[in-house]
C-alpha cells in the first residue's frame, strides 16, 4: 500500500484556503473595476460620436432631410427633428458617464483598501525584458532595468 500524508498542520491548510479566498476576492474586484472603465470608454465613444453629429448638422436648415439609426433601423428625419433628440441623448449619456466616474472611483478605492488590508502586493510583469523592448520603453512603464 502507499499512504501519503501530508505534513502541514491543519492551521496552515486553513491559511492556504483563506489566502486563495483573499486572493479570488481580490481578483474578482479588479476585474469589476476593468468592466466598469471598459463601459465608461465605451460611454466616452458614444458622447464623441453624438458630438461629432450635432456639431455637424446644427447649422443646416431645419427642413433638411437626415436619417437616423434607431433600433437598428434607419428612419427618415429632418434635421429639426433629429438634433432636439441628440441633444437629448447627449445629455443622458453625460449623465451616464459622471455616474460610471464616481463608481470608479469608488470601485477603486474599495479594491485599494482590500489590497492594503489584507496586504497584498501586485507583481509587476517585465513584459519589456521578455518582448525585447528598447530600455527606455523598460524604464516608461515603471520597471527598472
């Protein structure tokens, strides 16, 4: 028969459970950090584009004929119809976005007081050395050569 018993004390495996627990925690926050700035980049792009559109045909005559995407759709407008509505939208999506900012940065503080209570250092990858990166770019990113 072959028995294999571990060594470590039972403390020492619950460590290791309440270590791994830490660490997912701590993982699973920074990911809903990256989710909640992948959304406020993509927030960002739809003010730019509806900035981009009123900027444009703001100064056309109202009568003037313009299409709309809505639903998927593409609808026939006029201009006096369409730029009340994006400038509407607009609106929205700026609130949209000052609200996406204070999750942030409250996500943000939430991962950077988990990270300081349960002491946790984040290793820095040294993608320039591995890549072959010039030094200086090594030196830009905080990594020291």
């Amino acid at each position: 028969f072959l028995v294999s018993f571990s060594c470590e004390p039972k403390h020492a495996k619950m460590q290791n459970i309440a270590e791994t627990y830490i660490l997912q925690e701590f993982q699973k926050k920074r990911e809903e950090l990256q989710q909640y700035n992948i959304k406020r980049l993509e927030v960002e792009d739809e003010v730019r584009d509806h900035q981009r559109v009123i900027e444009t045909i703001q100064d056309l005559e109202p009568e003037r004929k313009c299409f709309r995407l809505v639903g998927g759709v593409l609808v026939e407008r006029t201009v006096g119809e369409v730029l009340p509505a994006l400038k509407t939208s607009l609106e929205g999506l700026l609130k949209v976005l000052d609200s996406l900012q204070h999750q942030i940065e409250a996500k943000a503080k939430d991962v950077e007081e988990f990270q300081q209570q349960n002491k946790i250092r984040v290793r820095q990858q040294q993608e320039g050395a591995a890549s072959g990166a010039a030094p200086s770019d090594a030196k830009a990113s905080g990594v020291l050569v």
